[in-house]
C-alpha cells in the first residue's frame, strides 16, 4: 500500500547530478518530519537573502552519488499568502527569491487523515507545473482509524505521482527516493482550476477526494476526550495554568543540576587555560575576556534546552495548538492573538528564542507588538540580580503564613512587575502606533501524538546551535570590549585598579545621571558591563568591592547595604525589571525586524521608563 501510484517508467524525469528539491505542505503535516528523515543530521538553518525567515536545507540520505538539496519550507495552506513564512514559500517556489534557484521538483507533503482539506494546496502547487510528488502522510494513521483512499485513482485524477506514507515510522520513502533520483515518472497533466481561485480550489479537492474513494477516518477517542477537557471554558483555563506552572517550576528548579554542572566545567576549564597559559595579557584576555563571556551564555543553555524540549514535547503532542486557543481569549483584551502566547511564553527563559518564535504570527503589527514587549517578561539572566539584592536587603520572614516568605513575596512582585509592564505597553502600541484590525485566529487543531525521539533531538540540537550563534557571538565581543576597558590605562604594565580604568572613569561620567535613582559610580559600572548579559553586573560588583562574584557572598551583601539605601536597592530592582540590557536580544530584534528603527525605539522606551520608575521607587522607598 506505501508504493507509488501513478508512475510509468516510460515518462520517468532524467537524473541530474545536482537537483534541488522543496518539500512543501500545510502546517501539521508532518512535513517538516519528513525532512528529518530523509536528510539526518545533514542539514543546516540559513536564511533567505533580504529577509529574516529561516529555512532548514540539507542533503538526502540516497543510494549512490547522487547530490540532492532538500528545502524544508514554512507551512502554507495556499498560495495566497498571510504571514512573511508564507510569502517565502511562494517566492522559493516559484523562483522570485533572490539568490535561490527556482526549485527542479516539489514534494507535496499532506495529512491523510484530513484529505479533502489539504489537497485544496495541491490545485495551486501542481498548477506551477514542476514535477511533483504527492506524499499522503500518517498513511499508518489513516488505517487505523478506519480510513482509506484509493491512491492510484487520486494519483490519475492528480496528474501527479501519490505515494502513502508515515515519515514517523518510515514508510514509503523508498518511492520518495526514486523519487528524488529522478526515478518516478511524471503522468499526463491534468485540468485544474484557477491558480488564485480558492473557492475553485476547495471545490476541486473535494471532488478529487471523492473520485479517490476516500473514507474520512474518524476522529480519535483519545481527542475528543481530551478535548472536551482541554479546551472547556473553565477545566482548560486550570489545566493551562497548570502545565504552565509546572513548565516555568522545571525550567527553574530542574536545570539546576545541569547549570551547576555547566558552570563547573566553565570553571574548570577557565583554570586549566589559566595552567596553561603563561601570565600575561593574551592569558587575561583570553580567560577573563572571552572565555568568560561564553560561559556566561553556557551556564543559561540547560535552561533553555529545556524549555525547547517542553515546546516540542506540547507541539508534537497537539497541545501547544489548544494552549494557544485557550490564551486567545485572554491575549485579545490587549490587542494580540493567541499566537502571541508562545513566544512570550518562552521569554522567561530567554528574549532570544522568543523572538524568534513570532514568525508564526500573520499579522505584522502583532508580530512587532509581541517582539517589543517579549523582553519585559522575567528572563533567567534577571535571576541572579534579583537574588542579590533581595538577599541583602530583605529580611526573610513569614508573608502568608508557611507558604510564602517575604523574599519569594518580593521577587513574585518583580515577576508580576515585569508582566504588567508588557501587558501596559501592548496595549498602549495596539491602541497608537502599531493599531490594527484583529485578525481572525485561524488554527488548525491536530490530533494528538506521540512525539518522536529523532524529531525532539534534531530540534533541540538546531536550536542550540542557532542560540549559540546568535548570543553567544555577540556577547563574547561585548565581554572583550568590556575587558579592554577595565584593563587600560596601564599603571607599571599591570592592569590598573578598577576606579583608575577606564571602565572607572565611565562609571564616574554617568554617576551625575545615576545619582538621582540612589546609584553610585560602582553600580554605574555595573550598569554599563550588564549592557552584555544581565548577570554580569554580579560579576563586576564582586570585582569592584574586591569579593568573589558570589550571589551569596556575606561580604559582598555587606558593602552594598553600606554603598545603597533601601530606596536605592528597590530602584535597582525596578530598574533591572525594565531596562533593556542584552545587546544580543537588540541584535535579534534589528535581523528581525530588518533594520534599526524598532530596536532603538524599543531600547529607548524600556531605558525611559526604567529610569523613571527607579527614580519614583528611590523616592518612596528612600
């Protein structure tokens, strides 16, 4: 039953030494499943010239030496597209990318189980006329189910070669890779309708469908049953709460192990270097510069590995897609959509991948709403900041009774802080600057899955090669810039103190501007190094006051109680809540939105209203 249908030999497509090949289908297809098995770990993220979508591309596993790219491309129910992912896919395949060829054959990835309603694309696909592949997809599911479709009859009145197969379970990719090495051949063309004709085109697959003999198979047991709770108005708010509470608790308290683990090895291999390495000024910049500034990105990766796995986990599973119906509800009182959920979601772990994730959302002005206000949301870099001057400043006491204490009550309030702030900003953006009509949210709703174990490793892995590229270079050249800073003016060819460097002399320029919050020219210091990450403000202060940059160093806790007010430690917190300070999470924003006039809009408000709200909070709590 997995063969291919629809294939004479005597019209077979002659082989070429290099071929591309797009793999093109609607969302939740399986698509992007598929690509993963047939290219492996051959396979790399890049981008589009002159925008900001990513592709995957990679080379197919094939018999020989044959040499066939693969182009994994973002999901499209037509080819009249909504969202810049879809406009990429039109303008790939149809050869209007620049810098790309137009692709030599099209493999047409479409679920099964939901035919009618997916082969309303094949009308447009194959109306471009390149030879193309219709691959029925969870063909495996469709029998269980109780489905079935003739797919030499589809094939004949496709005009396209159709072959059954499951990409989770492998079947049918040997007629996809006769496929790709020009082994299948092309049947006569068939009449179809309009190529922009939507209506025509629905009409049409239900038509096809039917000559096909399908049988819709029947909806899941299991997803009815879930669904029934999931998405009840009251049982699927508490369940959304829960998994969300539970993924924030693991995310904070489960990475632990691994962050500790990662900050030793940081450290132990910081010493063997420093071993190593004789003293001197390439061991300083080396170790106290660069390798500093990459293990302050790797310390964060468990965190962020494992908020990607609880991401895949609840995609491929079919929940991610309730969860985001479910916050709609909500999301729309500030003028966003429910797809706006999961990348401020994933903005407590980190700004970078959430940004990143707002590429599913259609409409432009909600794709800039959610970037601006994503940073806003408690990332993990705030953590140990927070913990600091909580720590030195906050006695720990009873709050509500043995549930909660007064330092889990202040940063609670930081987090509740943050959120305010995102909600304030977007709908002050939605109701100005970046006001629109709501879009209706459309969203497709998959039965649910098990995930696949090839499926969660490859994007986890392409996830943390995409962060570290993407943050970790842009801090590891901040951290050697900040180094050069504090290492000069030399004093007898040693490093001079810090107060006498020139890092010193910047944090007494901006001191005047600073003193009004209850900050001092140290914490300016401070202020100007967390400009690269965060955390690193611990660092600088430690080295300042001359401790170990030890979150719970007594010591260091002392001379801040002796150097800040308890109106000046709140103005930290507040300010630290607001300000923008990750120059890789500004980098991201400007690829993202494909220029500078976003980021430093953003910077500037959230640095404006930092300050302000750190002034007032200095004065009430002075």
């Amino acid at each position: 039953m997995s063969g291919c249908h629809g294939c004479p030999a005597h019209s077979a497509a002659p082989a070429s030494p290099h071929r591309l090949v797009a793999l093109v289908g609607p969302p939740n297809s399986g698509k992007t499943t598929l690509f993963n098995r047939l290219t492996g770990l051959r396979q790399k993220v890049a981008n589009f010239p002159g925008v900001t979508v990513e592709h995957h591309i990679g080379k197919a596993q094939l018999p020989g030496h044959l040499d066939v790219d693969l182009i994994d491309l973002p999901g499209i129910y037509s080819l009249q597209p909504r969202s810049e992912d879809e406009q990429v896919t039109l303008d790939a395949i149809t050869g209007r990318m620049p810098g790309r060829s137009k692709p030599d054959a099209i493999i047409l990835v479409v679920d099964s189980t939901n035919l009618s309603r997916h082969l309303t694309l094949a009308a447009s696909i194959l109306s471009l006329g390149r030879p193309t592949l219709v691959v029925l997809n969870m063909a495996d599911d469709l029998r269980q189910r109780g489905g079935a479709v003739d797919a030499e009859e589809l094939a004949r009145q496709l005009g396209a070669p159709v072959v059954l197969a499951s990409a989770a379970s492998g079947e049918g990719l040997g007629a996809v890779h006769r496929f790709l090495t020009g082994g299948i051949g092309i049947p006569a063309p068939v009449h179809l309708p309009v190529l922009q004709d939507v209506p025509a085109c629905r009409q049409w697959a239900r038509q096809v469908s039917r000559e096909a003999g399908y049988a819709h198979p029947a909806p899941p047991v299991w997803t009815r049953r879930l669904d029934a709770i999931f998405l009840h108005p009251v049982w699927g708010a508490l369940v959304f709460i829960l998994v969300v509470g539970a993924v924030f608790q693991t995310i904070f308290t489960g990475a632990r192990p691994l962050m500790d683990g990662v900050e030793w090895a940081v450290a132990a291999a910081g010493d063997l270097l420093r071993a190593v390495l004789p003293a001197g000024v390439l061991r300083s910049l080396l170790i106290d510069g660069a390798w500093s500034g990459v293990g302050a990105v790797l310390v964060f990766l468990p965190q962020i590995l494992l908020l990607f796995l609880f991401i895949a986990v609840l995609e491929d599973t079919g929940y991610l897609a309730r969860a985001a119906l479910i916050a709609d509800r909500t999301m729309a009182r500030v003028g966003l959509q429910g797809k706006s959920f999961i990348p401020l979601l994933s903005a407590y772990a980190c700004a970078v991948p959430a940004i990143l994730a707002t590429r599913t959302i259609e409409n432009k002005r909600d794709r800039i709403a959610t970037i601006l206000i994503a940073p806003f949301m408690t990332c993990s870099a705030r953590l140990p900041v927070y913990t600091l001057i909580i720590a030195a400043f906050i006695p720990e006491r009873p709050f509500i009774g043995p549930f909660l204490g007064t330092r889990a009550a202040a940063m609670l309030s930081l987090y509740v802080l943050g959120f305010a702030a995102a909600v304030v900003t977007a709908k002050a953006l939605k109701s100005s600057v970046l006001k629109s009509e709501r879009a209706a949210f459309v969203l497709e709703m998959p039965p649910y899955r098990r995930p696949t174990l090839a499926s969660v490793g490859l994007r986890l892995m392409d996830r943390t090669t995409a962060f570290l590229k993407r943050a970790g270079t842009v801090i590891l050249g901040v951290s050697v810039v900040l180094w050069i800073l504090s290492s000069v003016p030399t004093v007898g060819g040693q490093a001079p103190p810090i107060e006498q460097s020139l890092a010193g002399t910047l944090g007494r320029a901006i001191e005047p501007v600073i003193k009004p919050l209850g900050f001092n020219w140290k914490i300016g210091i401070g202020l100007i190094t967390s400009l690269a990450a965060r955390e690193v403000i611990v660092g600088t202060l430690g080295t300042i006051y001359g401790m170990e940059p030890d979150k719970d160093s007594a010591g260091l806790r002392a001379a801040l109680q002796h150097d800040l007010t308890f109106g000046g430690a709140v103005a930290l917190l507040v300010f630290f809540a607001f300000a923008m300070q990750c120059m890789s999470t500004l980098a991201v924003v400007r690829r993202e939105t494909g220029g500078w006039k976003w980021p430093i809009i953003q910077f500037t408000y959230m640095g404006v209203l930092a300050y302000v709200c750190a002034f007032a909070a200095n004065r009430l709590f002075g």
